[in-house]
C-alpha cells in the first residue's frame, strides 16, 4: 500500500529524519567533540522549561536543529512542515543567548524555480528568525554541508529614518 505523504524510496518518513540527523550528527561531532544527542536544556522567558533539541553541548554551548523536508513533488511550499521550523525559531529564541545556535535543513531545490528551501526559508521569513542563528544545509547527494549566509539587516524593508 502506497502513503501519499511518504517520502520516496523511504523506509519510512521517521527512518529519513534519523538518518538525516545522524548524518549532522557526524559532522558537527568533529567540530564539538561532546556534542549529545538529544541534548537538554532550559529555556523559556519568565519560566524555565526543559527543550530537547535534536543535539547540544553545554561545554561549547552549542545547539543544533536538523530538519529533512523538501518541497513537495509539484513544487509548492510544504507550509506544515516550514511551520515546524518557525516553531524552531522561537525555541532558538527561548534558548540563552549565549549559545550557539545552528539550524541544519535538507538541500532541496525546487523543481519548477531552482531555488532551496532554505533560501525560500530565509527570504520569506526574516521576521521570525533569531538575529544569532546559523543555517546549515547538507545536500545528501554529496554528503557536503555549508553555511548558507543570512543577515537580518538586510531583510528589513521601509524606510529606517522615521522622524
């Protein structure tokens, strides 16, 4: 029996996650040898509340987000699953500020533009992306991972001298 939200050639939606995320978790492990995975830790604005994140270390405080989606067959935005990464968003935000913040997303080009995810993400985004967080694509085709540059200053439209 065919799923029609089942990721193709996939075991299963859940097996593609946690290999994605062992991947991540392979990389970074050399950048932060003491990296955890899952990591916990408090976060919150008045209260405190224990977050699992799907990776962390306290002693480079650091903490890491992996997320495997992709556009979906026709091209169109998977809004559900880019809900999940604003969710990420604001726990990154929750998080102390003196912790890294790296946010790990499937290169995905879309069939009908050529752009990513990610750069989808970024652009369409801004205002709910934490000044501090980093975004990281890993294109499993070639096992290769890169940073994908974002600056929050230039995302700001209108006019900055109101008088």
């Amino acid at each position: 029996m065919k799923i029609s939200h089942q990721r193709k050639n996939a075991v299963s939606n859940t097996q593609v996650g946690i290999d994605f995320e062992d991947q991540c978790f392979a990389f970074f492990q050399k950048r932060f040898p003491a990296l955890k995975k899952p990591f916990n830790l408090s976060i919150g604005h008045i209260e405190k509340k224990s977050h699992k994140f799907d990776m962390g270390c306290s002693e480079k405080k650091v903490i890491i987000e992996c997320k495997s989606h992709t556009w979906t067959e026709g091209g169109n935005v998977p809004s559900a699953k880019i809900t999940t990464w604003d969710q990420a968003m604001l726990y990154f935000f929750l998080a102390p500020r003196s912790y890294r913040k790296i946010f790990v997303v499937k290169y995905d080009l879309n069939p009908n533009t050529g752009k990513s995810l990610c750069s989808y993400y970024l652009r369409t985004h801004p205002h709910v992306i934490p000044d501090e967080v980093e975004f990281w694509e890993l294109d499993e085709t070639t096992g290769k991972f890169r940073e994908n540059q974002f600056d929050v200053t230039g995302s700001f439209t209108g006019d900055l001298n109101v008088e």
